[in-house]
C-alpha cells in the first residue's frame, strides 16, 4: 500500500466524483490511476510502433489488405 498526498483542489474533485458514483474515496482514486496508467502504457506502445514504423521495420496495411488477409486464415 502507498500513501499519496493530494492537494485540497484535487481532492475536493475527487470526493464530488466518488460521491456522484456511490462509491469511496480510495476505490475511486486506484480506479482512476489504474486506467490513467493503462493509457499511458497504451501511448508508450503505439510510440514504439509508430517509431519501427519511421525505421521501416514494419508497413502499414491498407483497409483493403487487412480485409483480403481475413479470408486467408485457415481454418
């Protein structure tokens, strides 16, 4: 368990939120942390996509390609 400091601001938001969302204060906060971090990995993730992208590791596929490979799966 960590203990975080927040300043009155944010926790006055916070509490109007959990309120509104019948739910406590430190279930809405691990909630709202633990998606803001699934984000941030998800943005980390596409980066190093979009970067082998502008190496030329890997190609984008056309609408098109994408749907004729679908057909190509073996059963």
């Amino acid at each position: 368990m960590t203990t975080l400091e927040i300043d009155n601001e944010t926790t006055a938001l916070l509490a109007e939120m959990a309120e509104q969302e019948h739910t406590d204060l430190a279930k809405l906060a691990n909630r709202l942390l633990i998606e803001a971090l699934e984000d941030w990995q998800d943005a980390r993730a596409a980066d190093e996509v979009l970067a082998g992208l502008e190496r030329g590791e890997s190609k984008l596929l056309s609408w098109d390609e994408v749907k004729a490979g679908l057909y190509d799966v073996d059963d």
